[in-house]
C-alpha cells in the first residue's frame, strides 16, 4: 500500500537535527566513508528526505564529487517503514535528477546485505569488490630508498598537484578531488609526497583508528610506477609510526588491481578476507 503522507523534497539546513537523530538513533542506516560526515553534505544536490507530516522518516545523500560521480553517503528510514517503501520514492527523485537529467552515475560501496540487496533489486550492477590487508610489524619487509626520490611532509601548497596525480593515477570514478584532499589532509595522523627532479610524483595520506593506522591513500604518478616510490612511501611511513600504531597496519584497494596487491603483500601486508561490494548504476564502463 503507497503511504499518501510521504513527500520526497530538498533537504534543508533546518533539517540537521533530524537527520542526526535518524543516522545515530535507527539501525536500518547506510554511511558512506568519507572525510565528511553526512549531515557536512546539507545544501549539496541529490540530498533528499521523506518527508512524513512534518517527520523527517527517510534521507538519500548521493552529492556528486567528483564530477559525474555521486557516491550514496548516506540511507536511512525510520523503522515504521519498509526498506522498500523508504528507498523507492527517494530513489526515483535521485534517478530522474541525478541520473536521467544530470548523467550522473550512483555508486555506493556496500557494507550491510540489506542494502545490497536493495540496490541490486533496483537495478544497480556489480562494478568490483574492494577487499582490507593488513601489516603486523613483525611481518614488514624494508627495502632500501631509491636515490633519487625524497619523501616529505605534504603541505597545503602540494594540494593542487597531488589532485591531479589522483586523477590521473586513479581515474575519474575512484578521484579525489581537491576539497576532499583538503579535509584528508586535515584530518590525517601522516601525510607525505614523494619528489624527484621532475617534481611531485606519489604521495600518501594515512589516519589513525582504535586498532592502529589505515593507509587510507596511496598514489603514484603513472610514468614513475615501477620505481619503487610505493614502497618507499609506505616504508617511510612505517618507521614514522609510534609502535603502538605499528600494532596493525591496514589498507583497503580493489580486489582487481593487480599492481596495487602486488605492492602490499611485497612489503609484508595480507588479505584478510574481508571484502565490500561496489555497486554502480548505470554500469557505464
């Protein structure tokens, strides 16, 4: 049966306070990891609430950054709703906006099975899995800094090279983009760039977690893969780790990225099994 009292619209800033209490109070929630939070994106396009009398009973975040690339950062509904009464009318906004007007392709990186299949059931197609390794000390294995790299502490002014190493070691699709490097920055217990006589070349930016740090990022420009500035980011940023954060290394990247998984486990990192699906629609290429 359509419920006739939900109205999908905008959301507002006056919406904040109940879009918290929807995301830290019910349990049928979808987050995005980013380096903002979800209530950060107020204001974007392609946010969205249900609308129930003045009740905020559902909300659809997919803000587009980068371009043409909007990740879902956020789903959740009250619990007197259905997954599918509250997903429904909210997507469809987000299709004919987003999708149909806009050519803007939704992704989202899957943590929770209801939602996966909530999306498949929708049409959303399998793009690639990422999958977690992770580097226990003992298990680390140095190799020695090529000579003619230095690695440094990132500063604010490598920003807008080191956004464009990511577009063009990444792609659009996987793209950081400058405001988000900004905050990853910020935010980050270690961020360092690799140089040589041509200048910037790799960087990393890793954060630190309960049970020790996340490389959350690691590029490389293309024409210097192979030369050993990968593994000499991470070796540096191994031995800049107190010990206690040397507990647990982790890092995430897709399970079809041979280069990068070759790179990992030579310095000593392993799978650990655990994998998150990365739906996309349209499939697109």
């Amino acid at each position: 049966m359509i419920n006739l009292n939900l109205r999908v619209r905008r959301a507002v800033a006056e919406d904040q306070q109940q879009i918290a209490n929807l995301m830290f109070y019910e349990s049928n929630m979808h987050r995005h990891l980013d380096w903002r939070t979800p209530l950060d994106w107020l204001g974007s396009s392609n946010y969205w609430v249900l609308d129930e009398g003045n009740r905020i009973s559902g909300a659809l975040a997919c803000p587009e950054d980068p371009s043409r690339v909007a990740w879902i950062r956020l789903f959740g509904y009250l619990t007197h709703l259905s997954a599918s009464e509250a997903w429904h009318p909210l997507w469809d906004m987000v299709r004919t906006t987003a999708v149909e007007q806009q050519n803007t392709q939704i992704a989202a990186i899957v943590v929770k099975h209801w939602f996966q299949s909530l999306l498949l059931a929708s049409g959303f197609e399998l793009k690639q899995n990422i999958v977690l390794l992770e580097l226990r000390g003992e298990n680390f294995r140095s190799f020695p800094m090529p000579q003619d790299i230095t690695i440094r502490p990132m500063d604010e002014n490598d920003l807008p090279a080191v956004a464009q190493l990511d577009l063009e070691a990444f792609g659009n699709f996987w793209h950081n983009s400058l405001d988000s490097l900004k905050r990853a920055r910020s935010q980050s217990n270690y961020a360092s760039v690799a140089e040589d006589s041509s200048g910037l070349i790799g960087y990393q930016l890793s954060t630190g977690n309960p049970f020790g740090t996340h490389l959350a990022r690691l590029g490389v420009r293309k024409e210097s893969q192979g030369r050993g500035v990968g593994t000499a980011l991470v070796s540096e940023l191994i031995r800049s780790l107190d010990p206690n954060r040397m507990a647990r290394l982790s890092v995430n990247t897709q399970a079809d990225n041979m280069a990068s998984l070759s790179l990992y486990k030579k310095i000593g990192f392993t799978l650990t099994g655990e994998h998150y699906p990365v739906l996309v629609y349209p499939k697109g290429d």
